[in-house]
C-alpha cells in the first residue's frame, strides 16, 4: 500500500548509509570519476529496499546526485531502464567533462554533444609540464639531449680540425687523399642523421602524449530535444503502468477465453 511504502521510505531515509551505497546498482558513474566500488550484501540489501520503496511511491530521482528537486527536470537521455535512466542534465554534462566522454558508459548510446576545446594550446602545455611526472620525463630527456649534442659536436670538430692531418696520415699508408676526405665525409653524415633522428624521437615521446591529451580534454555540452526537458518521469511511468495493466488484462482475457 501507499502508506505502508511511505513509512519504509522513511524507515530507509533514517538508518546511515555508507558512501559507496550512494551509487545506483550497475552504475558506474560517479562524480569522482572512479568505478563504483563493491559494498557488502548488507549494504546491497538496504539499497535494494530504499530502490523499491521509491518506485513503490511513483518517484525518481537523478542517479548521479540521487535528488529529485523542482529546480531541474529529470531526463532519460539514453537507452538505460529503470532505476538508471533519469538524470539531470547538468549531472550528466558535468561527469561527461570529468570522464572525458560523450556517451553513455551503461548502455553505450552516443549522445548528440558539442565538444569545444578547454584549454587553449600554451595553457595546456603549462598545465602538462607542471605535472610531476611530466616534468620529471621532460628533464630526463633534456638531460639525453645535452649529453647527446656535447658528444655530436666534439666528434664534427674532431672531423673539421683534424681532417689535413688525417689526409696526411693516409698519404703515409697509401690512402689517396679523396678516399679520406670521403670517408670522414660519410662518418660525419652518419653522426649527423643520428643525432637528427634521436632528437626526433625524444621530441615525439614529449609532444606526443601532450597533444593528445589536450584534444581529449573538452568541453562537452548535451543538445537534449526541447520535448525531452519537459516530460516528466512521473508521466512515463504512469504510462508504463497503464501499457503493463494492459497486457496483464489482455493476458487474463485469453486465458479465460482458452
């Protein structure tokens, strides 16, 4: 009865509950941006009669904050059913920004979402590099670099200022001198593309990561129908309602006719 479910309802409301029964069973949402963590069957218990004491009075509430006020309409934006599938809208945009997403994580359904960037890109790059582990590569790298380029140009000044007296030395042993000059050439050039290509590959493992990340991290902000804000849950489930009293009669006609 009516009454009976209100009582519970409150009966539920007074006992504590802890953080992790917050969280609507199979959902992994939160405003944290952690996975639900696992409760304990008693815990599992009191959320499964707080659930049907609250359908038991008609009610719904959003399952990111776990409220129902008149301040913001609830919305069923994706394919999730029951207890799951109101939300506020601005719930939803703000565990869409903090996870990175645009679509929904239960059902998979993509939602119809603008993304703009929210960092420009010297802002990103700072907030990147101030990051300890960052900046931590970063000063690695730097390190390799400079240890790289102290050693690539001794050995192009070694090649340089040497190079008469290399030529000289291979006269002394039968070496022709554009045989020298052409071997120091082609050692120099193998020096040179070597260091040319760990420097790329440093700067690639640096600018890579970031650049990714600043793509990924946007603003998302939902486009919701118009019709979609101003349904009620109430009035979706009443016809749920009327559509399961429906079938259940049509059911009995039949069985009485049989």
């Amino acid at each position: 009865s009516l009454a009976g479910s209100t009582v519970n309802l409150d009966h539920e409301r007074s006992m504590p509950m802890p953080p992790s029964a917050m969280a609507p069973e199979g959902s992994a949402c939160n405003l944290n941006g952690r996975d639900t963590q696992q409760v304990s069957p008693g815990v599992v218990g009191q959320q499964h009669r707080l659930t049907r004491s609250l359908i038991s009075v008609g009610s719904s509430v959003c399952r990111i904050c776990h409220t129902n006020t008149a301040k913001e309409a609830l919305i069923s934006p994706c394919r999730c059913k029951g207890t799951l599938a109101y939300v506020h809208l601005s719930c939803l945009e703000r565990w869409l920004n903090q996870s990175c997403r645009t679509y929904c994580e239960l059902c998979r359904y993509y939602f119809n979402a603008v993304e703009t960037p929210r960092y420009r890109w010297p802002e990103s790059l700072r907030i990147w590099i101030s990051h300890p582990r960052n900046r931590r590569n970063i000063e690695s790298d730097l390190l390799i670099l400079t240890l790289l380029t102290i050693v690539t140009v001794g050995l192009a000044a070694v090649c340089f200022l040497g190079m008469r007296y290399f030529i000289i030395e291979g006269n002394k042993i039968g070496i022709s001198k554009p045989w020298t000059r052409g071997a120091i050439w082609f050692f120099l050039t193998i020096v040179i593309l070597g260091y040319v290509t760990t420097v790329y590959l440093l700067c690639r493992d640096q600018v890579s990561p970031w650049y990714r990340w600043w793509k990924s991290t946007v603003n998302v902000r939902l486009v919701v129908d118009p019709q979609l804000l101003r349904r009620r849950p109430s009035d979706e489930s009443s016809q749920d309602r009327e559509s399961h009293d429906g079938s259940r009669e049509t059911a009995t006609s039949a069985v009485d006719t049989s």
